[in-house]
C-alpha cells in the first residue's frame, strides 16, 4: 500500500503571522475580563442586586444555559487549511481524497468544498500574548474546560512550526506559558490530521508536558492510505507523549439513516476498525458521532452536517471497542456537557440553571431600558421576545416558578407584538437568526447594542 508523503517543511507553508487572543465563548480572554466574569457570575448566583454588563451575561448563559458554541475555550496557533498543500504533494490520490470527508467540510459546517485539487486556503501562524493565555488558563480551572487548539487546522503543523523569532516552538511557548499559571495546569488539547511530518526530537521535547493531550483524526471517510498514515504516525506519538487519542470520526449512512451499505466508505471504516483491533489501539479509541448523515448543499455527494446526532452503529466492532476501553466523544453535542472531556482529566464545574436565568433576564431588562432611550424596531421585538423565553425556560429548570411566571408575561407581550409586525416570512425568519445571533454568539450583525458600556 502506498502511503502519502507528509509535509516536511512547515515554515513554507505559512503566508502571514499575526496576533491571536485565546477567547471564551467568543470574547477575548484578559484578565480584566475574567473578573469582570468571575464577579458577575458571584452576583447573579448571590442577591442579584446589581445588573452586570449583557455580553458578560451572554457568556455565563452560555456556559449554565443548555445552550452555547460547541468549543467553549479556544486558540489558535495556527488558521486554515493545509490539506490542499498536502494533496499537492501526492497528486496520485483518488479524486474523491482531495477533500475532506468525501466533498463535505466540516470545518466550514454548511458551506461545503468540492473535491477537487485547486482548493487554496491561507494558511497563517499566530502568536499568542502571553497574559491572554494565562487568563485563559484562569478560566479552564474554573469552569473545568480543556483550551482547544487548532479548531481551523492541522495540529501536526502546531506541534513543528517554530515561533516568529525562531528561538523555540509555537507549541513549546505556549506550554511553557500555561506551566506558569497558579494552580492546577490546563489540560491542552491539540488534533491532529498528520499533515505535517512531526520528528521524534519534537515529539519527545513536547512529551515533558503531562498537560498536553493531543488527538490523532482516523476516519471511514478518508482513504486506506491516509488512514494508515494516520495510524503510523499515532504509534509514533504514543511513543513519546503522555496522553494520546485516536480520533474515529463515525462514518454514517447519509442517504439510509443507518442501514448498512456497501460503499466504499463503509467498507473502509469496516477495514479502519479491524485495522485499530489488530494493532491494540482500542483503549485509546474516542469515537467522533458528530458528523452526520445530512447532506451539504453544493457538496458532491452529501456528506456533514453540523447539527445533527449520528448515533446509529451498524458495525458489531463498537460493541468489543467500548467492553475494551474506547470512549464516546460529542454524544451531548457541546464540550460543556460531554463527559469524556477529549480525555483531559478535568472536572468541570456544575451548571447552574438560576444564573443562567437571571443572565437573560439581566440581558432582557438592558435591551428593555435601550428602547427606553434609543427607540423600537422589529428586531427589538424579535431580541426582547427571545431573551424572555430563554429566561422562563431556565427559571422552570431551576424551579423558581414564581420567577418563570412573571417572566412568561413579558414573554407574552412581546410574542403578541412580534406577530403583529406585517413583515413576510422571509423577513421573521432573518430577524429570528439575527435575534438568535446577538443573544447566543454575541454577533451584533445590525449594531443594536452598539451603545453598551465596554468597560469589563
């Protein structure tokens, strides 16, 4: 079997560097603004006497909420693809290994990308302030979340590709960082497509951090000879570092919703499975049933989605997998909520349903004296109907039914004044994302809060 030659100098393949702030939930992570959280949190828990800032709000509803981005606390030390420059150099594969998962990127969720060779991303490198990391760093021992690397790209690249000036490692830098941090060290989480060839002085210098977890992706989806790459160089990591996983991304049945068939990625995860059993990598199994079995719009063949649960086994082999050891990842859907925590070994702090509540109706109370002062429109009314919802649904799951009530009348009012706007159905659809956008991700898309005091 053929096996694909890896990216040998990674300095080459980056275009620019710039600076990347490590960011939870979407904000940038400084210590100011950890405080600023961490005090917030205390008051809406406590006698909420005080009304704290709605993005800090947003950010804690996120976390205790049942809702909030998949990947809480990230950085980057490097961004986009590198798979095209790694097709380049074996230009012998099928067409249908030029891209990912059989035409469907995961990495850009429902914008899907062809098969097809001339696919260029820039890909460039970050550094990472160092304050910034150590804040983050804060924020992994509170709420008990590993910090994610490399959420754009290959991690391989991450683990070889030196710092700006040369004197050491983008990797090694930012360990070193977190190793200065009080109290318990934040696990560090770095995945791996083996892209980029990592040589044993790197990996056995990357071994002295027992923080460092790092994933090797494998896949029914890619082909045997990937695959094998793949397999090869994670029998190298396992070698030399301390806390390694291998990655299986489930590969479902998209057109049949479970049904066994015999296509060629079927049959290919059926030999990757046999292949992991036959080489006593079990135990470091954690399968990957995120990506689904609905197709992309523009994408070849169908292939990912981003919102969609793949819980169907059609393969006896997972059975032997878990009596063996292997763990489930993404079977929640959010990191937040999964309990195999990308094998880091954290606990994550519980979610609280009251804070969350009162951090929508903190947001609601804001978004209500802003039109107090600046005026109405539809997506005003759109914002204000969500926050009262989200706000009743968490006052019910915490039991404060007293709360949820009163709430539940504004809910009303506003539901009552958003089905009177004449607007088409194109129209409330928009203002529905754009409402969901500002409230869950903090995407101020039309400015509304434009006006908000920044001073955490």
């Amino acid at each position: 079997m053929r096996i694909p030659n890896q990216i040998k100098r990674p300095r080459e393949v980056v275009r620019s560097w710039s600076v990347n702030h490590p960011s939870f939930y979407g904000v940038k992570t400084t210590h100011r603004f950890v405080d600023s959280l961490l005090a917030a949190e205390q008051e809406l828990e406590g006698n909420f006497n005080e009304r704290p800032h709605p993005s800090l709000c947003r950010v804690l509803a996120a976390y205790h909420g049942p809702t909030g981005a998949k990947v809480p606390l990230c950085v980057s030390t490097v961004s986009g693809c590198v798979r095209p420059i790694f097709v380049g150099l074996n230009e012998w594969m099928q067409p249908g290994s030029m891209s990912c998962y059989s035409g469907g990127c995961y990495l850009f969720h429902a914008r899907a990308v062809p098969a097809k060779k001339q696919h260029e991303v820039k890909v460039r490198a970050h550094t990472i302030p160092r304050e910034g990391l150590l804040a983050a760093a804060r924020l992994s021992g509170h709420f008990g979340l590993p910090i994610r690397d490399n959420q754009t790209s290959d991690g391989a690249l991450s683990m070889v590709l030196p710092t700006k000036d040369g004197d050491s490692l983008q990797l090694l830098a930012n360990l070193e960082t977190l190793n200065e941090a009080r109290g318990t060290v934040a696990p560090y989480l770095c995945f791996s497509s083996a892209y980029v060839e990592v040589p044993k002085k790197t990996l056995q210098a990357l071994g002295q951090y027992p923080n460092l977890v790092v994933h090797m992706t494998v896949s029914g989806w890619h082909s045997k000879e990937e695959n094998s790459l793949r397999l090869r160089e994670f029998s190298n990591y396992l070698e030399e570092l301390p806390n390694v996983f291998l990655r299986v991304v489930n590969r479902q049945d998209w057109a049949g919703m479970g049904d066994l068939l015999n296509d060629e990625a079927a049959r290919c995860e059926g030999w990757l499975l046999t292949e992991i059993l036959k080489r006593g990598f079990v135990s470091h199994v954690i399968r990957t049933p995120y990506h689904s079995v609905h197709p992309f719009p523009g994408s070849r063949t169908g292939s990912l989605g981003s919102r969609h649960m793949a819980y169907t086994e059609y393969s006896e082999v997972w059975r032997e997998f878990f009596e063996n050891g292997a763990k489930d990842c993404c079977s929640t859907g959010k990191c937040k909520t999964c309990g195999t925590r990308c094998g880091a070994e954290i606990s994550p702090k519980p979610r609280k349903p009251l804070i969350a509540a009162r951090a929508y109706q903190a947001m609601l109370e804001y978004e209500l004296d802003r039109q107090g002062s600046e005026g109405c429109s539809p997506l005003s009314y759109y914002t204000a109907r969500m926050l009262a919802k989200k706000s009743k649904e968490q006052f019910e799951v915490a039991s404060d039914i007293g709360s949820a009530e009163s709430v539940a009348t504004v809910h009303n009012e506003w539901d009552n004044k958003c089905r009177a706007l004449e607007l088409t159905p194109i129209e409330r659809r928009r203002l529905s994302n754009d409402s969901h956008a500002l409230v869950m991700d903090g995407l101020d898309r039309h400015g509304l809060w434009k006006n908000g005091d920044k001073r955490h």
